[in-house]
C-alpha cells in the first residue's frame, strides 16, 4: 500500500555514505563528441540572440550548467556535428520547459498551447517560454526526415501531457513508477535522436508484430537502465527537494525498504536491465541483422548511449554540486566506478 512520504531528515554535514555495486566492465568505453566545445559555443550564441532582453530567468539552465550539450555530447558521440547542435537545442529547450512546468505552476497551465505549437500553431503571442520553444522547434527540424519529425513531436507531446497530468497520476508501485517516467523522461526521443544524429534508416518496427515486440523489448531494458541510472546518482538533489518521482523513493515508500536496502535493489534492478540490454540486442541482431544494415549500428549506439548516460550522471554537477561528481571510466577502465557514494548538504562525493 502507498504511504506518505514524510519530509526528509536534512542530510548530515559529515555526509550519508551508501554502498553501491554498479555493474561495469560490459558496455562500451564513454567517449565524447569531438566537436563538442564547438557545439557548445553555436548553442549557446544561438539562445543568447533569442532570450536577450527578455528576462528568462533562464541563463544558469541554458549556460551555466547546459545539460542539453554536455548529455548529448557523451551519448551521441558520434553524431553528424551539425544534426547533434539541433539535438542539443531540442534537449536544452526541454530540460528548461521541465523546469518551467514542474508542478501545479503557469506554464503547466498552458499545455494546451504548448500542444497546438508542437502540432504546427504559432507561437506569436503566447508567453516567452512558448515563443522560444516555436523558435527553437523551427532550428531543429531543418533537415529532419518527416517520419522522424512525427516521431519528435509526438513524444514532445507526451512530456508535455505528463508534465500537466503528473500530481494527479497516483504511483502505487515499481512498474506504476516505471510508467509514468516513460513520458515524462522524453525517453522515446532518444531513439529519433540516434537515428538523426547518426543518418540511419531503420524501418525495423513496421509490418511484423514478432519483430516490433523484440524491437519494445530492447527499448525497455534501454529505458529502464537509464532511468535507474538518473534516479540513482541524481538522489542528494532530490532527496534535498522531496522529490517523489524517483525509484530510490519508490521503492522505500512501497516496499518498506531502508535507503540503503533501496540502493541495493536498485543496483540489482541496473544491472538486470544491462543483462537485457546485451541479451535483446544479440537477439536482434542475430534475427535482422543481415537484412537491416542500420540496425547493428543502431543497437551499438545504444550501448554507447547508456555508457555515455552513466559517465554524465556520475560527473553531473547539477546532481553533485560543484565540488563533487566522479570522472572515471564506466567501461572498467581507468578509474573504473565508484563503490561508495557519499550525500552532503552540498555535494555528492564517490570513491
């Protein structure tokens, strides 16, 4: 049965240590985009000609901490430089509007308009957020294919429809949490963008069931290790914020579990979606691989995606503050990852 969750203790200034067991040594080495200082810089002259003068309290999300670069840079390493600056403006332009419609505020009120832009309406006259977010719909979609366009708007949409319906979706348990996250992680878009980013045609979840419910499989346990990965080394910022929508906290809150039980749990569940991860994709692979050319690169850069994905979160200093973070090698190489990961008031610290 779901509880209420009571206000956390504060964080102890000597710090909450917990054990973790990560699984490592699998997925591929973390790379990063060889242009990525060069994406930044064009990202960020970009939004500066669109937010000037207008008072977007805005600048710290878009600049400062810029996780729409640094993330894409580390997942899609190997991307078309040109096609990942639009994937950045298109992650940037969400992480911002997550921020804006978090909770019961104005631009959460607005999703029906934040909806009609998405579907093609102008954003003439509508709040600056909305503007910006027409502006920036614009950039990206040039040289999108139109099958891949229909695919970004749809799953915009449903951040959108998540973000309006989120304290009202009751999450009773592990897969109700699992649910809800699916739409308002923007998950489904991280396919299109790999498709973008690297040029690939993959038509392999159309005209045969067998193969798109391999194809939602692998998806699944993709998701899943990306979530877990966020929930956990994202856990200081939002224990500090009550934050409820995280699995260490679905977990304590449905099962009764201590936060360390949690972490141990959650480790378990990470390294169960890693297994599936290689074991769906040799499936794949071995199913449709000779006639879909696209398809073998498309599963590696998944791998690629999830190895990148755990590297950023580990480093992430919105997660773990200026001064903490962990900058090692989640392929098992130099550094390897961390066994411990300690909670401050003010950071996060690995060993």
């Amino acid at each position: 049965m779901t509880t209420i969750a009571s206000p956390p203790e504060p964080l102890p200034a000597s710090g909450l240590a917990l054990e973790l067991s990560l699984p490592s040594g699998r997925l591929p080495r973390s790379l990063d985009h060889p242009r990525g200082r060069q994406i930044r810089e064009q990202h960020d002259a970009w939004f500066r000609t669109r937010i000037a003068g207008v008072g977007l309290p805005a600048e710290r999300r878009l600049f400062a901490e810029c996780e729409g670069v640094s993330l894409m840079c580390r997942v899609l390493p190997g991307a078309d430089a040109d096609r990942l600056l639009g994937i950045c403006l298109a992650a940037s332009v969400l992480f911002l509007l997550d921020d804006v419609t978090d909770g019961d505020s104005v631009e959460t009120g607005r999703a029906d308009q934040y909806l009609a832009v998405l579907a093609g309406a102008s954003a003439d006259g509508g709040s600056t957020h909305l503007r910006l977010l027409g502006q920036t719909l614009e950039r990206v979609r040039q040289g999108v294919a139109p099958r891949l366009w229909d695919r970004f708007t749809s799953g915009f949409s449903e951040v959108v429809r998540a973000a309006a319906a989120k304290s009202r979706a009751p999450v009773e348990d592990y897969p109700g949490y699992l649910a809800v996250r699916r739409a308002d992680a923007a998950f489904d878009l991280v396919g299109v963008a790999i498709e973008h980013g690297l040029g690939l045609e993959l038509e392999l979840d159309s005209g045969d069931s067998s193969r798109e419910r391999e194809l939602a499989a692998f998806h699944d346990a993709c998701f899943e290790h990306t979530i877990l990965v966020n929930d956990l080394l994202s856990y200081r910022k939002e224990y500090a914020a009550a934050e409820p929508m995280n699995a260490l906290s679905v977990l304590r809150r449905t099962e009764g579990l201590t936060l360390q039980d949690a972490v141990d749990e959650l480790c378990l569940r990470l390294r169960a979606a890693e297994d599936a991860y290689f074991t769906r994709a040799a499936e794949l692979d071995a199913g449709y691989g000779d006639a879909h050319p696209a398809l073998r690169p498309y599963l590696d850069a998944w791998g690629q995606m999830l190895s990148g994905n755990l590297a950023w979160s580990l480093a992430c200093p919105r997660y773990h503050g200026p001064d903490g973070g962990w900058i090692g090698d989640p392929a098992g190489g130099s550094g390897g990852l961390p066994v411990r990961m300690v909670l401050h008031p003010d950071r996060t610290l690995f060993r």
